[in-house]
C-alpha cells in the first residue's frame, strides 16, 4: 500500500499512567496512552510497527454525521494481542495492520483516535508503537461512461493500393501467432534463475566489500 | 488479518514460483497427449483432463511441489513489511548477525592478502583437465593446506551468542528466582516440557519407534509417493532400507534429468574456477570427516558435494528467509560498479570448521552424486542454515542453546547449579553438538535416527532435548566432577548412546 495515502495525523506523545503520585514512584508503568488526532476520517485501516507492546486497545471519538459538536468515545477493538507471550520476543517487533472490519465499531467521521497500550511485564524498559499510520476509506470509484462523442466515429474504409505487395491476411495472421507466442512466453515468465555466478566469463574479484 | 484474502497472495506466490517449471512443461505436456485418450470428452474436458491427471499420479506431484513450496515460503505478514524484517524481525539480532558477518569477511580477506592466494582463480586449461581426471579420487590429491585454518570454530560463533543483549531487556545483575542461570540472555519464547510433550506425541513410551532392520516390503506411503505422508511417518523413524526414499519425498528431492544436468552445470563451475573456499573445504574434510571412522570413506563424494555446494547460485534464494546476507565483491578494477557485482562465494555460504559434517552421513542414503548432493542442499536450506546464523527463529541456534539451558534449569537445577559453580557452564560443552545437528558425535544409526525427527516434525527442536537427555543421563557422575575439563571428559564420548530412548525418557518420564 502506497504510503502516500495515508493520511496525516498528529500523534501526541505517549502518556505513560501511574497509580497515585507520579514523582517518587520507581515501578514502570505498564499502561501507555497514545492520542493521535485526525480530522473527521473514515478510516480504511491502521498500520503501525510494535515495539514492545503486548495489548492495544483502541478507541475512537466519532462525530455523530448530523449533529455537530457531540462527539462520543467507543471502544473500536479490545486488548488486540500483539505479543505471543508478554514475557518473550515473539511479535514484539513485527508490523501489523488492523482493518475496519474488525473493528467492532464502524471507523466513520473519527476526530481522535486512541490507542491504550498494555505490556503487564517487567522484562522490558520501554514500550510504545511506531509509524502509526491511518488510511482513509475510499468509495469505489463510479463506472466510467464511454464519451458520446468517441461513439459518433465514423470508421472510412479505402481500399489500399496492393501493387507487389504480400496478402495483408497473411501477413497479419502471421503476426498474430508470433504475438501471441510473446504473450504466452511473457505469461510463463519463470522465476528460476540461469545460474552462471561469474560477469561474462570473469570471476576474478577484489576483496570482498565490508559494507 | 483479512478474512478470505488470507490464502490468495500465498497461492500467488506458489502459482508464480512453479509456473515455467519443469513441473509445469510437463503436467502441460501430459494434459496435451491425455487428449487423444477415450475417456476425455468435449463436453467435460476440464473435469476428464483433472481426473486423467489424478489417477496417473500427476495430481500428487504437484501436490509435492506445492508441499515444499510451503516449506520454504516466507509467512505471512504485513504487505508493507521491509524484506530485512522478512530475514529477521528483531532490529538488535540483524545487527548482531551484520557485525558476525563483518567479522568473517575481515577474516577471509586477511587470509587471502596474507597467504597471497586471490580469492577467486580462472583454472588453466591443463589444471582444468587434471581436475576433470581426477574428479572421482580428490582425496589423493595431498595439497598443501598447513597454511589455511578455518575461518571459525563452533566455540567463536557461541561468544558472539553469549554476548547477545537486547537493548530493550531490563535483566537485573541479581540472582532471583526469575534468573536464568545460563549464558543465553535473549529472552525468545521456548517450550517447555509440557508444551513438547504435547508436539511430540508420537515419541510417547507408549508408541514403538522404528530403528530395527526393514520389512522386505515396500510401504505404501512410498508407492503413493506422498511427501506430507512420508513425512509424517518419519517422526516414528524410518526403516533403514526406505530411509532414502522418505527423506527424498519428505524433502521432494528429485533425481530427474534437470536435476542431473544442474549438477553438471555446477562441475563445470569446479573445474573452470579455483576459489579460496575450495582450500577451506580441503581442510575442514581433512580435519574432520577423513578422521572419524564412520565417515572417512566417503572423503571423495564429501568433495564432490561441497564444491558444487560452493557455486551453486540456486541456494541464493533461501536468503530471503535467512538472516544472514551473502557477501558481495567486485570484479577487479570495477570496484563500486553495480554491473560487475558478484557474490562470493557463488553460493553465499562461508564454510567452517565442522560443516562438512553436515553432508558426511547423507553419505550412507545415497551413493550418486547428484542425488546426494540435492538432498544436501535441501535439508541446507531447510535446517542446517539456523544452526550457525543468528536469528529469533525458534529452530535457530539461539533458541535451541536457549531452550537446552531452560530444559536443564528447569528439570535438573541441582546439577546445573553444580556445574556453573565450578565454572563448566553446560551450554560450552553441548554448543558443539548442537552446532553440528550431533553429526560426528553419534554413531551413524543413531544420528539419522535423530535426523528422521527432524525432518518429522520439521524443526530442530529435537536436537536441544536430546543435549538435554544426554546431561540428564550423565547426572550422576556429572555431580562429582569437580572442573570443566573433568566435565568435558564425562561427556567426551556420545557413541554408544541410544538417541531415543533417552529422548522418550527425558519428555515423558520427567517428574514434574
């Protein structure tokens, strides 16, 4: 997917919660706040590279289509496990994509979008997601009518001059095997590779590169 | 993940890699001439023409063909996924793994400046033809190899594991219940005995497995020639007499003509060009397989297989999964012009010390070239690979040290604690097993016995439980050494073991 279409958003940096007073508490929080702000989107999906994390939820403030000005918060997706195992490194750095059907809500006319990120474990100092993307819904496009003028070609046949010339049919049905013979050949194109390891003939070579 | 789309752009990626296969000629080729058949008619071609192809065994070969495609496939993940996340998700192992890589490029390239030998060398014709002669009887040759020396052990490569951090990993220097005694500190996701009992249920005490001498008939499975089947029956051991076939099926290792001429092709490679690896190859059979007993028969075809191993563009592929990358040169005076980029050696792979213990017992499966040599490259490009790169990979080498050392801490804390505490760490003594699949360390029978599992299960898993099972049968006389060298000494000779039993014990008989 093109990255040029997603849309931009604002991503506020993550808030970390803590139990009672912030300052003086040594234990790590397990629980992070990500707040990424859009305006009125329908989202298609969301992409984002994890790090450390090992359950989203998301949730989304939408604004209600007719009535400006109330916009509610629910819960798109609950606890998503994105680790196998808190503990250990399975998923913990793997892309992942969640579409709009799994999504428990309907992702339309979202301004904010926020994503509670859980890592119950100890084992790691930080967590977070990155390259939080959005892509917005698109309707699929209209058929394309044919232009009314284009239909109103007339098509003038002449006879051409044919003097020491090869039959046309010939000569195009000729024309025709060897094309379709190119598309078949383009069709087949095997990805086996022909093997030869050296440039021209020569393999004689400097050092080997260390970059 | 979206539902419904989940298999399409893996059968695309299977279709696009057998399409203009030799496979694909001729199931074209067999639908062409199945035309003339009686039984085909007009109205039902398609369904005839299918059925045809069933019942004449096609059907199954392709069946085959799509088996091990999905062995070898990339999973399945995120479309925008860069290819180095495809080789190796975690950012901290790929860096690992390029500075290992730098290490023995730096090596190789020492060697070949010091010792003035290029790393690369168009053969005169006369040299050529010598070679042709001698092709069959390499191991006469005496070269003078006192010079080289291995570009690594098996004990440098565990330094670089044992000193493998993530960055993001809080791992106190304290000694808490939640330590892990051992010198792996990556925390990978390993199973434990439970988990295994579970995987490897057909190893229960309650289930015989095969070991003992062949029944004169042929199985069905092979008949059938089903490569999921055959692989599902070797998890209970194959039959040394139908060993070959299954592994051939499991594997679907063909011998056909294109095969045979494939490994012309690479000869030819042999013969045209010298290579700096070559030398290593000489003296790694030298050192190893020419000395051990079982195996020092087979110095010919060992040389003959990893030579042609050594130019071999086709394992090229098996890259995009692996973490390791294949070293990149220039040709000479073009250096920085991508034109003439070449990678050495053509098959990417460094060899080092030990790794012709990889091919040695294949030696007793197969006795024509070509056949022992495409059964090698694809248990290469399936297993052998992960053992001596560094990946997150539960088959990979980090993981079976790991999992090794958790089998011990775990299930026998009292002997691991004795042996940290006088300084033989159990990882040090069972790395060089591991490293080599236990090739060399068992006897024959016994190995591909070992072997017969882990193309069952496909996975390597069985190789970490095995060093386990082996310290748990040592305990006893492991408790009352008092130093490594005497703890090296009790476990120096693994030939009269019997690889089964002590991995059934060890799984399921484990109190826990």
């Amino acid at each position: 997917m093109n990255h040029s279409e997603s849309v931009d958003c604002t991503v506020k940096p993550p808030v970390f919660l803590q139990i009672g007073d912030a300052k003086g508490d040594s234990a790590r929080s397990g629980v992070c706040v990500v707040d990424d702000l859009a305006t009125d989107i329908n989202i298609e999906k969301i992409t984002f590279k994890n790090y450390y994390t090992a359950y989203v939820t998301i949730r989304l403030l939408r604004r209600k289509a007719e009535k400006e000005g109330s916009a509610k918060w629910c819960t798109a997706l609950r606890d998503l496990a994105l680790m196998d195992n808190p503990h250990t490194e399975g998923g913990s750095q793997n892309y992942f994509s969640i579409h709009r059907r799994q999504m428990q809500v309907e992702p339309d006319h979202v301004e904010s979008l926020r994503l509670i990120l859980r890592q119950p474990s100890s084992a790691w100092r930080l967590f977070n997601l990155e390259e939080i993307r959005l892509f917005p819904h698109k309707e699929p496009a209209p058929e394309k009518e044919v232009s009314d003028w284009l239909s109103n070609l007339i098509v003038v046949k002449q006879p051409p001059d044919l003097e020491g010339l090869p039959d046309p049919q010939t000569v195009s049905s000729s024309i025709q095997q060897m094309w379709a013979l190119t598309e078949v050949m383009q069709a087949n194109r095997t990805t086996a590779s022909i093997g030869r390891f050296d440039v021209d003939g020569c393999y004689d070579i400097n050092l080997l590169s260390l970059t | 993940m979206e539902d419904g789309t989940d298999l399409s752009p893996s059968i695309a990626q299977i279709v696009q890699r057998l399409r203009g296969s030799h496979l694909h000629s001729q199931l074209e080729r067999q639908a062409k001439d199945c035309l003339h058949r009686p039984e085909i008619k007009l109205e039902s071609l398609k369904e005839d023409v299918r059925a045809f192809l069933k019942a004449s065994g096609w059907e199954k070969r392709l069946q085959n063909a799509v088996y091990r495609e999905l062995h070898v496939q990339l999973p399945q993940c995120h479309p925008t996924t860069p290819a180095e996340h495809l080789k190796e998700p975690l950012a901290y192992m790929r860096k690992a793994q390029a500075s290992w890589e730098k290490r023995v490029l730096k090596s190789l390239n020492s060697m070949s400046t010091e010792l003035g030998v290029p790393l690369a060398r168009m053969r005169p014709a006369g040299e050529q033809k010598d070679l042709t002669n001698k092709w069959n009887e390499m191991g006469t040759d005496e070269p003078d190899l006192s010079r080289f020396r291995p570009v690594y052990a098996p004990k440098d490569f565990l330094e670089v594991l044992i000193s493998l951090r993530n960055p993001n990993h809080d791992s106190s220097e304290d000694m808490t219940v939640k330590s892990h005694w051992g010198l792996i500190q990556v925390p990978l996701n390993v199973r434990d005995i439970l988990q295994l009992r579970q995987a490897y249920s057909e190893l229960n005490l309650n289930n015989g497995q095969l070991g003992i001498d062949d029944h004169a008939h042929v199985h069905p499975v092979v008949v059938e020639q089903d490569s999921a089947a055959a692989q599902q029956y070797s998890r209970r051991g194959c039959p040394t007499g139908l060993r070959s076939d299954l592994w051939a099926l499991t594997l679907n290792s063909t011998n056909q003509p294109q095969d045979v001429m494939h490994y012309e092709q690479l000869k030819a490679g042999v013969i045209q060009h010298d290579l700096l690896v070559d030398y290593l190859i000489y003296k790694d059979v030298k050192l190893t397989a020419s000395n051990d007993d079982y195996y020092f028969v087979f110095e010919d075809f060992l040389y003959q297989v990893m030579l042609c191993f050594s130019r071999d563009t086709a394992v090229l592929e098996h890259f995009k999964y692996n973490s390791a990358t294949p070293p990149k040169s220039y040709i000479h005076g073009k250096v920085g012009n991508e034109e003439f980029a070449v990678l050495y050696p053509p098959n990417g792979v460094i060899p080092f010390h030990g790794f012709s213990m990889y091919v040695a017992p294949l030696c007793f499966l197969y006795n024509e070239p070509s056949k022992l040599y495409s059964v090698f490259r694809m248990m290469y490009i399936r297993y052998f690979f992960r053992l001596h790169s560094i990946s997150s990979s539960p088959s990979g080498i980090v993981a079976l040290c790991l999992q090794f050392e958790r089998l011990l801490q775990a299930h026998l804390p009292q002997l691991f604690y004795h042996l940290r505490q006088i300084g033989a760490q159990p990882l040090r003594i069972a790395f060089k097993w591991m490293v080599r699949a236990f090739s060399g360390y068992l006897s024959t029978d016994q190995l591909l016995l070992l072997w017969d599992r882990i193309l069952g299960y496909d996975s390597l898993e069985v190789v970490a439980v095995l060093a386990a099972a082996v310290f748990a049968f040592r305990a006893e006389n492991l408790m009352e050494v008092a130093s490594l060298a005497s703890a090296e000494a009790v476990l120096a000779d693994l030939s009269t073991l019997k690889v089964m039993p002590l991995i059934q014990i060890f799984l399921f008989a484990t109190a826990i």
